[in-house]
C-alpha cells in the first residue's frame, strides 16, 4: 500500500495554526480517508518542504510567469543564510518585491 503525503502551507510565512483549526483538521482528514495514521508536525520557523517528485517549476506571485529553477535556488540559499528570516527577493521578471 503507498503512503499518501499531504503537505499544508500556510500563505503567510508567520501564520501558525492554532490547536483547535488542526485538531479540525486531522479529523475532517480521517473522516475523508481510508487511512486513520496522521502525522502532524509543525515547523517552529519558516523551513523549505520539498515537493519531491510533484515538482513542477516555480512562478511569480504577481505576474505569473515561470521563473528559472537555477534563480530561484540561488534566492533559497541567500534566504537560507538568515535562516530564513529575511525572505524578502525582487523577481527577475517583473520586478516586484516578494
């Protein structure tokens, strides 16, 4: 049997769930599925999840076009030295602050 892997992000990078959203949650997602194993974890700061092989590129917020996966790994690494506290980019296609 395959596991199924479920990765909710939230849309701000400082929005943290509070227990009773989650607890909806997990209980909306075992009534909906088959399987009843939830794992939740909970990151204490802002941390890159990988998409794995669901990848499919990366596109601007504000205009929507593809960015280059080589640009936008450059970006996640000058992030990464602040541990990502400071995640503000300019993007390289339309110049908006992100």
């Amino acid at each position: 049997m395959s596991d199924y892997i479920m990765k909710i992000i939230p849309n701000h990078e400082k929005s943290i769930p509070l227990i009773k959203e989650r607890t909806e949650l997990e209980n909306y997602l075992r009534m909906v599925t088959s399987n009843k194993e939830l794992i939740d974890h909970l990151y204490d700061e802002v941390t890159f999840i990988d998409s794995g092989s669901n990848f499919e590129g990366i596109k601007c917020n504000f205009c929507l076009k593809e960015l280059e996966t080589e640009w936008w790994s450059d970006q996640m690494e000058l992030c990464s030295l602040s541990n990502f506290k400071d995640i503000s980019i300019t993007t390289p296609c339309c110049n908006s602050n992100a």
